[in-house]
C-alpha cells in the first residue's frame, strides 16, 4: 500500500537520514541531480558545493529540492520525502559554524575536510541552506 | 581527487545500476526528484511510473534526467552519472515488451507486479523512456 507520509513523519525521516540528491533546475531549463549530504535543524537545510555549474544554476533559479529516503533490506518498505525551498547561499560568521557541524557529522564523509582537520576550511567552499516552503513524503508498507 | 568519468565508465555504471533518481520540472518551475527502478538498453533508459503529478509534469516539460551512483561501503570512493534528455511515452506493443523485462529484471522489486504474476499488467500502469542527450559522469577516488 503506498500512501502519503504526514509532516512529522517527513520531518523525521530528514532528520534521520543525512544524505539524499539535490536538485535544481539548469539554464537549458533541464532539471539537474547530485548526491549531497545536508544538515537539517527542523527548519533550513544546509549543504556545501565548490562552485561550479550546479552553484550558478541555483543562483539563476533557486528553486531546489533536497530528496531523502529510507528503504527496508529487501525494498519492499521504503519511505521518500521531498522539500522544495530556495536557495540561499550562507555567508560569514554563518558559513564556519555551518562548516563545523559538517566537519562533526561527517568525518568519514567529507575526506578532504577531514584530512585538512577540523580547523581548516577551504576558501573556496559554498554553504548554502534550503529554507522549506513544502515537504511531500510518500511511504510503502505491507 | 575528484574527476570526470569518459562516457565508457559512465555508460557502464548505468548498465550495472537498476535504481537512481528521476529529475524532472513541475509547472511552478521547481525542481522534483523521485526514486526508479529503470532498465537501460545502451540507448534508451525505460521507467514506469502510476498516473499522477510527475507524469503530468513530464508531459509539460519533457527535459528529464536520470542520476545514478555507486558508492564504496566506507563513502570514500563514488561514482554518480546523469543521464539528460526527452521524456516520451512507450505505446503498445512495445509497452508490454518493457513491462515483461521489468517483471524478470525486479522480481522484488516491484512488488505489486511480482505479486500479480507476470501476465498481469496495470491498466494505469505508464511506461516511458529518456533517449540519453547528455550524459555526464564524476568520480572520486583516493
């Protein structure tokens, strides 16, 4: 049976998990989707990029979607949420505390940073926030 | 060291996948992402979908695309492809065709249809096809 996951349970399940894909719309209008990992605090979704086409698009067009699941062993149970928002790129005195928690919740994760240490943040690094204007979960169950 | 995947290495990651992310465009122009199965010929990625918002979004705006990606069990090493081009639907006798080979290809993975037998094909059931336009591929390793 699919059916509709509620809010507190799609907020559960972006908090639960810390990766999904990201997407956005490019110049051409074709939609565009990258593995990312994010921090979620209830309310903004945070993520990292160097800069490149996926950052020049979002400040084109920033509408962005962050996609997580969770699926059961066998995959016959899964849960999927989307929250679309706006891209809004994070700026000091922000963007190191935001940097921090990343270096903390991945320090397997983020093997460049974490190689660096802790301390160190690449002066090219982009930090931007998905801000939720709506979240749609979907659940599978038998 | 991040670097750019040859389409060889990128054609041969989607071959070995059956499941990524489906990007598409909503009329309100965000960006919207999806969990597939998919199967890929070499030429042409198939997917099916229930009737419902994404189809009609497609529909709308045909540009799609398809991410795929490996990841070694520690995270360090990953490969992530994209597959750009045209949503269009598979009419009959094709279809079936599709359907039959997604039943043998997801025995579990599809399970209403597994459960169903293979004979049984949704009445609603929508099958369709992105013919790769573009395709980009990254990887790191270490």
């Amino acid at each position: 049976m699919i059916r509709k996951l509620d809010e507190r349970s799609s907020l559960e399940l972006l908090r639960k998990k810390k990766s999904g894909r990201l997407g956005c719309v490019l110049p051409s209008g074709e939609p565009y989707v990258v593995p990312v990992n994010y921090l979620f605090d209830g309310e903004h979704i945070h993520l990292h990029s160097l800069p490149g086409e996926k950052i020049e698009a979002m400040k084109a067009n920033p509408n962005i979607c962050l996609q997580a699941q969770e699926m059961s062993v066998d995959g016959f149970e899964w849960q999927s949420v989307i929250a679309f928002g706006k891209y809004r790129e994070v700026e000091e005195p922000n963007k190191t505390k935001v940097l921090t928690r990343f270096y903390k919740a991945f320090p397997r994760f983020t093997p460049v940073e974490a190689k660096l240490g802790r301390e160190y943040i690449p002066e090219n690094v982009i930090v931007f926030r998905l801000k939720i204007n709506r979240l749609t979960g979907t659940e599978e169950h038998f």
